[in-house]
C-alpha cells in the first residue's frame, strides 16, 4: 500500500493534466499537481429511464422472484457490507437479487431463500432487471475506497425512477434530497420500509387518478 501511494503521487507530480471523479478525489490530488480538473460520471438516461421501462419484458431469471425486490447490481467486492445484506434477507416478505461479478468467498454468507445471486449481465440488459426493483440499494461499507468513489450505477439507479437507498457515502450525501441515507443497519432497513410504502402510496394515488 505505502508503495503505491508513492507511485501515485509521482505519477501526479509528472503528468500534464488531472481528472477525477469525486469531490474526495479532487481535495487529495490537487497538492500533487494544480491541473487537475473535476469530471462526475454522467449517465445514459434514455436506456435507464422509466419511459424505455415501461414496454420492456422482465428478464427470465427476475420475473419469478417474489416481490418486492430489493436490487444491487456492481461488483460483489469486499467494500460490500454483507452483514447488512444478511439483515435485509431476514425479512422474509422482501426478495434480495444480486447482480454482478463476484470476487469474494460469498458461501460464507447465510445466503437465505430470498437472496438470489443472478451473476454479472449486460450493461444493454441492466434496464430489464431494474424494472423488476422495487429498491435499488448501494450497501457500501464506508472505507477508504468508497469513500474516494462515485458511484456510477446511484445515477443509473435515479435514471429509472426506482427509490434509492443508500449508506452515507460522501458522493452520495449531495443527492439526499432523492436518495434516502442510512447510517445503520437499522436505519437502512427503515429507509428501505418507507421506500415501499411511497412506491405503494403512489401507485394507488396513480390508479385512483386513471380510475
């Protein structure tokens, strides 16, 4: 670690031009090289936005699980916080789907009968698996990697229309007012409750309206 902080900061010092994605990022490379310039992910709204959703088919391998479902999709890594995934699954009215590469040990985990690993997919596929979330979640541990990241998929996620819960990343916290925060596992499983119960809220409003 202390050797690639090194070649890091020498690479910093030797370049011509700096780019990162996070706020984080910006604040700790700049004393490296004063070139260096802020560039937050973007996002392909037509391909995740509810208005494609909504004549699209569920893929095969979601359209079964029971719902609601609360979804991930990205790397399945360490900074997940899999203790909390655990938490999720324990409510047994709620459906837990997984989706991405993974490269941690995931059997030790009690995986339970509603946690489904669904592997990695597509990002052309992505929007056929959202439309079966009820919940998009980002369950992140804070540590030093997440802490300097952003995201790509919280935007993604926003794109679709679906709820966002999330831990208190600091790429996150700036979107609070559209993403609900959750410090704790408590916390977040309450995030998670009053998620579904607006989704559900309205849906009767819609259907009272259309009535």
């Amino acid at each position: 670690k202390k050797l690639v902080k090194e070649l890091e900061e020498e690479l910093l010092k030797k370049v011509d031009l700096v780019l990162v994605v996070s706020d984080k990022l910006f604040q700790t490379k700049k004393e490296y090289n004063p070139n260096i310039f802020l560039i937050p992910h973007g996002v392909e709204f037509d391909h995740f936005s509810r208005y494609n959703l909504t004549s699209m088919e569920l893929s095969a391998d979601i359209k079964y699980i029971k719902r609601p479902i609360i979804g991930y999709y990205g790397l399945i890594r360490d900074w997940i916080d899999f203790e909390l995934l655990e938490k999720i699954a324990q409510r047994k009215d709620w459906s837990l789907v997984l989706i991405g590469p993974t490269s941690v040990d995931i059997s030790k985990i009690q995986v339970k009968e509603n946690m489904h690993f669904l592997g990695p997919k597509d990002y052309k596929d992505l929007p056929l698996y959202l439309q079966g979330f009820d919940v998009c979640i980002i369950p992140y541990k804070l540590t030093e990697v997440t802490i300097n990241a952003r995201p790509l998929k919280l935007f993604e996620y926003l794109a679709s229309g679906k709820p966002v819960v999330s831990t208190p990343l600091p790429s996150v916290l700036p979107y609070r007012d559209v993403v609900r925060i959750g410090s704790t596992h408590e916390e977040f499983l309450q995030q998670i409750e009053k998620s579904l119960q607006e989704k559900d809220e309205s849906q009767n409003l819609l259907s009272f309206r259309t009535a």
